[in-house]
C-alpha cells in the first residue's frame, strides 16, 4: 500500500517484545474466540504505519541525533509504541501493550 502523498511505503520492523506480546495475544484471542477481530485489527495497525505513521499515532518526542520521531498510537485491542525514521522511510514498532478495556484486557 503506498502512502497517501504518492511515496514509497514504510517499511515495518517489529522488535522483539512487540513480536513476544503479539503471539501471547493471539493465543488469548484464540481462546476468548476474537482472533478474527485480532486480525484485523493488525492489519488496520499496519496498513495505517505504512502509509501514514506520523500522523496515526501521537509523536511523543524527536531524538534528533538518531533522526527519529517516537510515538504512540491506539487501536481497538492495543496501545502501540513505535519510533519513525523518516530518512530510510522505516517504522520500528517497539510495544504492544493491550488496551485495559479493550477484549483481550
């Protein structure tokens, strides 16, 4: 998916205590029978870091040494921490953390 302005996509990187949360989740939705949902709401996730990032989450601060904006933003089932390098047009999602009044809290 391209981005709205017509560049490139991001490029997503999930580190590993995001990737550890997102496959203890999944094991929770599977048996809570909302991993359809759970699904889906990763993908709107994605597609949202892919082409739009910025503007998706709310930037927290600049750590302008590195070029990167961190932010954080809110879906249905989570909280997500993630940093944005706008240069080489990359997303690295550092944290999921599940909403507390979302299903899976």
């Amino acid at each position: 998916m391209a981005s709205r302005n017509g560049g490139r996509p991001y490029a997503l990187v999930y580190l590993e205590p995001a990737k550890d949360v997102a496959r203890r989740c999944l094991a929770l939705a599977l048996k809570r029978r909302v991993a359809r949902a759970l699904s889906s709401d990763i993908q709107l996730i994605e597609a949202q870091l892919s082409a739009r990032p910025i503007r998706w989450g709310d930037p927290l601060n600049h750590l302008r040494a590195m070029e990167l904006v961190r932010c954080r933003g809110h879906s249905t089932f989570f909280y997500v921490y993630y940093g944005v390098h706008r240069k080489s047009r990359t997303v690295y999602i550092r944290d999921l953390q599940i909403d507390p009044y979302g299903p899976l809290a």
